[in-house]
C-alpha cells in the first residue's frame, strides 16, 4: 500500500512472515527520517539484540514517528480551519494533542528501561 505523509522522501517495508500460512506484503510511505535498520530480517532469525535493546529501539521510534504524525495532524488542522472546516480542525487538532499524550506513555517506557536519560 502506498501512501505519502507531508512531501517526504519515500522508502519501501517489506515483512516476510513464517508462521501457519505465508504471505508477503509491501508498502511504501515515508517517515521523514532514516531507518537505520533492515526490514529484510526473516522473523523466525534470533534476534542480534536483547529484549529491552529490541523495545528501547523500537519505542524510540515510535515517538519519533508519533510527532511526525501529530505535526501533520496539526498542520491540516490549520488547512482545514483556513478551508472553513472548523469541526474537521478541532478534530484534527484532538488527535494531534492525544497523539502527544500517548508519546508521554512511550517516553515512561523507554525511562523504565533506562534509556531515556
């Protein structure tokens, strides 16, 4: 599935999966920054890293990309507004602001394992 978050550059994700049944999917999308890991590890592969290596890694990415969401969010809020969409802003403005509360919740995490000093 293709789709564009606000004018990045766009990559391709592709995830093998090796369980009851196969299947292959692909999608291409961009998050506004580098991924400095590879999408083409077989899941079944031991991973390289712990446990809490692996979710430090992962919640780290995940706020990254929750901001980028929630600055697009705010950003067509303001189109909306401008474009006499007053509800669809005020909407729009919510998910930006809930988008950041549960970045708080990740953030707590990543604290817990130690990783967010």
């Amino acid at each position: 599935m293709a789709h564009d978050h606000d004018n990045g550059p766009s990559h391709d994700h592709s995830h093998d999966h090796s369980h009851d049944h196969s299947h292959d999917h692909s999608h291409d999308h961009s998050h506004g920054h580098a991924h400095p890991h590879s999408h083409e590890q077989a899941h079944g592969e031991a991973p390289a890293m712990s446990l809490e290596e692996k979710i430090a890694r992962l919640l780290s990415h995940w706020m990254q990309h929750g901001e980028e969401h929630a600055k697009s969010y705010e950003t067509w809020s303001e189109r909306a507004a401008a474009g006499g969409l007053d509800q669809v802003a005020v909407c729009l403005a919510s998910a930006a602001d809930k988008t950041r509360l549960i970045a708080s919740d990740l953030r707590a995490a990543l604290d817990l394992l130690g990783e967010g000093q």
